[in-house]
C-alpha cells in the first residue's frame, strides 16, 4: 500500500480519491508516521423487492375510474 505525506495527499487529492474508488487504497503520513488510510466505500446492498407482499390486503374496486368522474369533469370543463 502506497503512503503519501499529508501536503502531497491534498494537492493530488482529485487523483488519489479516483484512484481508491478503482480499489487503490493509499495511507496519509504526517512526518513519516502513519496517520490515516484511506479505503473505498462499499455500497451497502438494496434490500430486495418483495413482488406481492400485499396480497390478499387490498382490493381494487371495479368501478375505480368513475367514482370521482363528475368531479374530474368538473375540473377540467366547468360547471355543466
């Protein structure tokens, strides 16, 4: 792993943060004496999609378009 004096970490500081994300770690020195070390985060893992998990818990009425049709109507259009 590579070591890099504090003033030569910030001014390639661009450069080195590209290079961890590639999977480069790299550790600051401050008068030789290691300081820090500086890894990639890991992205944590999106829990998976549970495709039906409410089923059976809703229902849909048949008629879900035209409860509020003469209201919607009356948005659009004005009083009849």
């Amino acid at each position: 792993m590579r070591t890099f004096n504090i003033h030569e970490a910030k001014t390639h500081l661009s450069r080195l943060v590209e290079e961890v994300a590639n999977g480069e770690p790299f550790v600051i020195a401050k008068a030789g004496k290691p300081m820090a070390q500086v890894v990639p985060i890991r992205a944590a893992a999106k829990p998976k999609r549970r495709i039906g998990f409410l089923k059976g818990q809703i229902t849909v009425p048949d008629d879900i378009k035209t409860p509020f049709a003469a209201e919607i109507e009356e948005m659009f259009y004005g009083e009849k």
